[in-house]
C-alpha cells in the first residue's frame, strides 16, 4: 500500500467507564456518528467499514448500516486475535480506499464488558464463552487454536501470558525482580500521569504512586494489579479516505504512512507460544516492513502509542519495534522513562492501564489528536507517530 | 469441576496416552522431527499422517507465573498455582502447570526447598481432574510430595 494515499479524516468516541448505560450497538452508533461529524461527512457517504471480531465484538457492520441508514456498503472486512486486528484494520481500510473499493470507510470498535465478557472476572463469561449456566459441571475446552492444551491448565487470559512473558524476558535477560518492577511500575505511574491530565481517561482522577504501586496485589506474578489493563464499556471509531478526498474535507489530515499485520507459527494470539523464542512479540521483519513502506526513520517517530493489555507490553515494544536494542528497555525505561520529557513518549492519553481499554482503537486516536496538536498531553510539533500492538499489528501515521 | 480438554481425532492420541500415564509427541514418520502441539502434517516435511512417540518427561521450566487471581471460577480453588511452559529434553515445549513446588505466602519469597525458578529440572507427573480426563503436571526432579491432597500422582 502507497505511502499517503489515505488519510484520516474524523475520530470520535463515547465516554469511558466501568459501566454504561448504552448497549454496544448504541456506543457503537454514538462514536461512528461523532467520528463522521468530525470529518465533516454524512454518515449515509461511509460506503465501508472495517472491524475487530472476536473476543467481544457483539456489533456487526450489519447492525451499524441499519441502525444509522447507510444505504450501501461496497466494502467490508474484519479482521481477527483482538488487539492484533489493529494495524488490520487500518491497513484493510486504506488498501480499500487506495484500490477505489470505497471511498470513505469507517473503523470502529465498540466494547460492554459490563454486559458480557471480561477477562479478568472469574465468571465463566470470557472470551470463547468458557463456562455454562451450571458452575459446577465441567467446562470442555473447544479445539480450537490449541486451547485445550492451555485452557485446563487455568491459562485463560492474556494477563497469565504476558506473566509469562515477562519472567522469562526477566530471565533471559539477568534482571532481578527488583529491576522489573522498577521498569514495569515506571511504566504503569508514567501513563497514570497523563491520564491524570486527559479529561477522557477513567483514572483521571485516581493518583498512583510507587507505593500504590508496590502495594497492590500480585494477579499474575509478576504483574501486579497496576499492571494489567481496565475493563470498561466504550467505543471509538475513525473515519479513512483517499487523499483528494482527505485535502478536501480538513486542512490537516492524518496520513496513514503504513500499517502491517503479521502472524507466523506460534505467535497467534492468545494462542500458546509453545515455539521459537518467547520474547519475539512477533518476527523483526514486521517491524521492518512497517518502517520502509512509510520511509521513515525510528528517530522520526515523536510519539508512540503502544499496545498494553499489561505494562510489559510497552516495554518489550520498544525493543521489539527497534526503538531500543533488544534486552535494553528495562534499563532504558527506568533511566529515561516514558514520560513528556523522555527521548520517546509513550502511551500520552493513559493507555489501557489508565485511559480506557479498547483493543488499541484509543491509541490511534491519540495518535490523531497528537499529529493534530490537539491531545491533553500535547507532545511539541508532532509530525509521526506509531501505533502498535503486540505482535506487529501496527500503522505509522503522520501529518 | 474441572476445565477439560476438548478432543479431536487429532489430539485424541495424547490425551489418550496421558490417561494411560505416558506422555506423547508427535513425530514425523518421515524426517523425524517432533513437535508440539499436534499438527496434521509434519510442519518440516510436510508428510502426511506423522506419528507419536513416548517422550522421557524430563525437561526444564522454561518460565512460569505464580497466578493469584482466578479468572475463572473453575480455579478459584487452586489459587495460587503456578502456569509453566516446560521445554521437554526432546525439544517441544508445553504449557503446563507445575505441582510440588514453594509458591510463597508471599510474592517471592519461597515456602520450601522446591522454589520454582526459569531452568528449574522437572519431571512429569500424571494428574486426573475429571472422570476419564488426565493432565501432564510437572514436578521439580528432587520434588516432594504436593501437601494440597489433590489427585493421586500415578506412578
């Protein structure tokens, strides 16, 4: 897909919170509208739509086009592993954009976990819908993508897997536990500051220090609480179309400069890792390939907003998208930290630990108000900025 | 009540042998290679209908998490238990979880000589959680006894 040959042209989102009144449908229509507004178009123009599937996508392209009269779409993809449909989706909606498949294609993910499922409440009702009406008859385990041969073991949620990916980076790497928490827990204080200052973010009134920090309580060793992710109602959706298009509706379009997706043996997500190196978030080719197609540099990039489901994920992204050579981050986030005055920004609106979780969707819009100059936190004369999710599911944006 | 694998034709064969207290890789009938889990074909050599071999059960953790919050409520009951990935001496890798070992009271610090660490020695140990269902387990090689009273380790 051509450098700049579409753009983004809209953002919008619905409030974030534990709990919402509004189904995921409604959430799904109030952020897809908004989005539109800000890109100055009428929503019966979207003539495509991409989306998330699975874990929690009860909203279909279907029920969008008949809740809000979209005469027709002439594109639709959706793309699936959670977090890692986000460079998918963005990639699927400019490749549509750039081949004319459509013209203006909608991105949107809508979440109620208030409704449905959580990964992280011991319910039953998580993603594969593990668990029945009766809690006490045995749970079988779908064949599917190996999960019976992790599910039995009580390896249900991505939290335990970055548990485990996180002692063995420790491990690998001589750190002490002493020296992961300093860096895991920079991470998770870092991005509760700015969240502190983004009237959107669901901790924004909530102050964490290294002694919250500390204190919490182990999830999944060694995560501790601060380490994983909200859970939350909440939608955002974006607006891409072509170039012409794009100069025509705003004076400053978001160029979509690449966007990857990748999979390759044992790095499915949320899939079981049990080949190749665990520390690989997905193969260094996925990186490269992001940062020739928008011909730019890592020193390019002013900000990054980085999927993190746990704050060990951050951490490993800035080695693993070639930011800081592998095995260095620890020290590189303890040293120089993450925060508005460190080499790289990181996470600006709070990230899942602090603004909202919604599989990386946040993150680009971020990204959007960053490239545009509008973000709460506000990284100076921002030209470039990544988004990206754990396994190279990634897109480089300018402005 | 129990989280249970579900079973295929193709990975009946190694829920199959660890009912029987054996644990099972697939090989390739052709090249020889082994690997976990169960795939069609040899991912190698691409032949068709691989085999399976008994593998010694001895291996090494390769990492591990102490888990203290259930995220289901089949597990509620077992927390804290400790998740593994173990890299069998034959060379696959499994998820697993690890029984016999000092988990601590508290985050890190040990309750006894089997504290888990990456590069820990392990053994395989079989464990039925559920009428007709058996896991592979490990357990340190200088393991002790699991004190949970949970299911007979067969021999």
């Amino acid at each position: 897909m051509p450098s700049r040959t579409a753009a983004i042209v809209g953002i919008g989102q619905t409030a974030y919170a534990k709990a919402l009144p509004a189904t995921a449908w409604e959430l799904a229509m109030e952020a897809v509208l908004a989005a539109c507004a800000d890109a100055g178009v009428d929503v019966a123009e979207v003539d495509g739509m991409c989306r998330f599937t699975a874990p929690f996508e009860p909203v279909s392209e279907a029920m969008l086009v008949r809740g809000l009269g979209i005469p027709e779409l002439s594109f639709f993809a959706q793309a699936p592993h959670g977090g890692e449909a986000l460079g998918a989706v963005v990639m699927q909606a400019a490749a549509a954009v750039s081949a004319d498949l459509a013209s203006t294609v909608v991105v949107y993910r809508a979440l109620s976990q208030s409704r449905g499922g959580r990964f992280g409440r011991a319910d039953g009702r998580g993603p594969g819908g593990a668990g029945g009406a009766d809690p006490g008859a045995d749970v079988v385990v779908p064949e599917q993508d190996n999960l019976s041969f992790a599910w039995p073991y009580g390896l249900m949620s991505p939290g335990q897997l970055f548990a485990l990916w996180a002692r063995r980076y420790a491990a690998v790497h001589g750190l002490r536990d002493e020296d992961l928490t300093r860096a895991l827990g920079t991470i998770a204080i870092t991005q509760r500051q700015y969240a502190n200052r983004n009237p959107n973010a669901m901790m924004r009134d909530r102050k964490l220090d290294w002694d919250d920090y500390r204190g919490a309580r182990m999830i999944s060793e060694p995560l501790r609480l601060f380490d994983l992710c909200l859970e939350n109602d909440g939608a955002c959706a974006f607006v891409v179309t072509t170039a012409d298009r794009a100069r025509a509706l705003r004076e400053d379009p978001v160029w979509v400069l690449s966007a990857t997706q990748t999979v390759s043996p044992y790095r499915e997500p949320m899939g079981i890792y049990t080949g190749g190196e665990l520390l690989e978030l997905f193969p260094s080719a996925a990186a490269e390939r992001l940062f020739e197609q928008a011909g730019v540099s890592r020193a390019d990039v002013d900000v990054a907003e980085f999927y993190d489901a746990t704050s060990y994920m951050p951490l490993r992204s800035l080695e693993s998208y070639g930011f800081v050579p592998d095995g260095q981050a620890w020290r590189y986030v303890t040293e120089q930290g993450t925060g508005p005055d460190s080499p790289l920004p990181v996470n600006t609106h709070g990230g899942h630990l602090s603004e909202a979780y919604l599989h990386g969707m946040n993150g680009i819009l971020e990204a959007v108000r960053q490239l545009r100059g509008t973000a709460a936190n506000q990284v100076p004369d921002a030209d470039v900025a990544l988004v990206g999710a754990p396994a190279g599911s990634a897109t480089i944006l300018a402005r | 009540m129990a989280v249970v694998p579900g079973m295929t034709d193709l990975t009946a064969p190694y829920w199959d042998a660890a009912r029987e207290g054996r644990l099972v890789v697939q090989e390739c009938r052709s090249c020889r290679q082994v690997w976990h889990p169960p795939l069609p074909r040899c991912p190698h050599c691409h032949a068709a209908d691989p085999g399976w071999r008994p593998v010694s059960g001895e291996g090494a953790v390769y990492t591990y998490t102490v888990v203290r919050h259930a995220t289901h409520y089949a597990f509620a009951g077992q927390i804290p238990y400790v998740l593994a990935i173990v890299e069998l001496a034959e060379g696959p890798r499994l998820v697993t979880a690890l029984v016999g070992v000092g988990v601590g009271v508290e985050p890190g610090e040990p309750d006894g000589p089997g504290e888990v660490r990456v590069g820990l020695p392990v053994r395989v140990v079989f464990r039925e959680v559920a009428d007709g269902v058996t896991l592979p387990y490990f357990e340190p090689v200088a393991g002790r006894a699991p004190k949970d009273g949970g299911p007979p380790a067969t021999p």
